[in-house]
C-alpha cells in the first residue's frame, strides 16, 4: 500500500514541477493551480523546488539586467558561506 502512494505522489510531484515552470510562463488554470498549491501544502520536496526554481528564475533576471560583456562573479567569501551551508545541510 504504502508503494502505491508513494508512486502517486511521485507522479504527482512530477505534475507539480511541470505545473509550477508553466506557471512562470502561461496562467494556469482553476484547476491546475489548485491542484499545484494542494499538492505544495503537503510536499516539503515540491516546496523546496518551487523556492529553489524562484531564486534561481530572479538571479537569471537580474544576470539579464548586466551591461552585455560584462562578466558576473560570485564574491569568494559569499562562495565560501553557501558551501558550508550545503555541507552542513548534507
């Protein structure tokens, strides 16, 4: 039994993701969107992708803002942050 739920919430995961990347682009509809925000209420996976996929949606708008040739570098310390927050969350 507990196979079977876990088939349907991957496939319904699998329907989230793809709900939440059209959503960037195209309205949703009623049901769609309810269906996406049911399934984010009880997804902590799904939720962690919708926060993962906004910020990496607002730093590819404001790389898109950059004078054109102008290269882009993370600061080393910032760098050093992030990676001893993954590994600490691993």
């Amino acid at each position: 039994m507990f196979l079977k739920f876990r088939v349907k919430l991957r496939t319904n995961c699998r329907r989230t993701t793809y709900l939440l990347e059209k959503g960037n682009t195209t309205s949703l509809s009623l049901k769609d969107g309810f269906d996406m925000y049911f399934h984010l209420a009880i997804c902590p996976f799904c939720s962690l992708y919708r926060k993962q996929s906004k910020m990496i949606q607002q730093a590819v708008w404001h790389m898109s803002k950059l004078p054109v040739g102008m290269v882009y570098r993370m600061d080393e310390q910032v760098k050093h942050e992030m990676n001893e927050e993954i590994q600490k969350r691993l």
